[in-house]
C-alpha cells in the first residue's frame, strides 16, 4: 500500500480493518507512505507511527526510504506479518 498519507486517518482504519480480514492468518503486508503528513480535506495529520498496527503483528522488514530514487527521509517502507482480526 502506498498512499495511506492522503486518507483520513478513519479511512486508513477501514483499510486495516478491511486488510486483516481479508488476509491469510498471518499474511504479509507491504506498506511505504510518509512518516507524516497533514491532510488539508479534513484537517488531521497521518502518521505512520499512528497507523492502527496490532502489537501482535510482526515487522519482517523496517526502513527509511532515502535509497528509492525521488524518495526522501521523510518516507518509511515496511513488510508486516499481519495479526488476524480480533
């Protein structure tokens, strides 16, 4: 997922929530986005950091984003084994 940073922090809720139950058990997600970001629409700031990760939800791979070519130590790439819904 790329763009979590231009959602409401509602709608990116809905896409946790949507992408755990779709989801094998344990399934592998890949998410870059900003670290933050204010969204002009609605007023709110995305942080990556504040995005509805589970504490059960393993991170395989953490980094910043500076070696992609136009990215900028401001962006974030991981890969999770993703928690099942609760």
């Amino acid at each position: 997922m790329f763009s979590f940073a231009e959602m409401s922090c509602e709608t990116v809720g809905e896409y946790f929530a949507l992408i755990r139950r779709t989801l094998k058990p344990w399934g592998i997600f890949y998410c870059a986005n900003r670290v933050s970001k204010f969204n002009p629409h609605d007023g709110t700031t995305s942080d990556f950091e504040s995005y509805p990760w589970s504490d059960e939800d393993k991170f395989l791979f953490d980094r910043d984003m500076a070696h992609v070519f136009g990215a900028n130590r401001g962006h974030r790439e991981c890969v999770v084994r993703m928690a099942p819904a609760a």
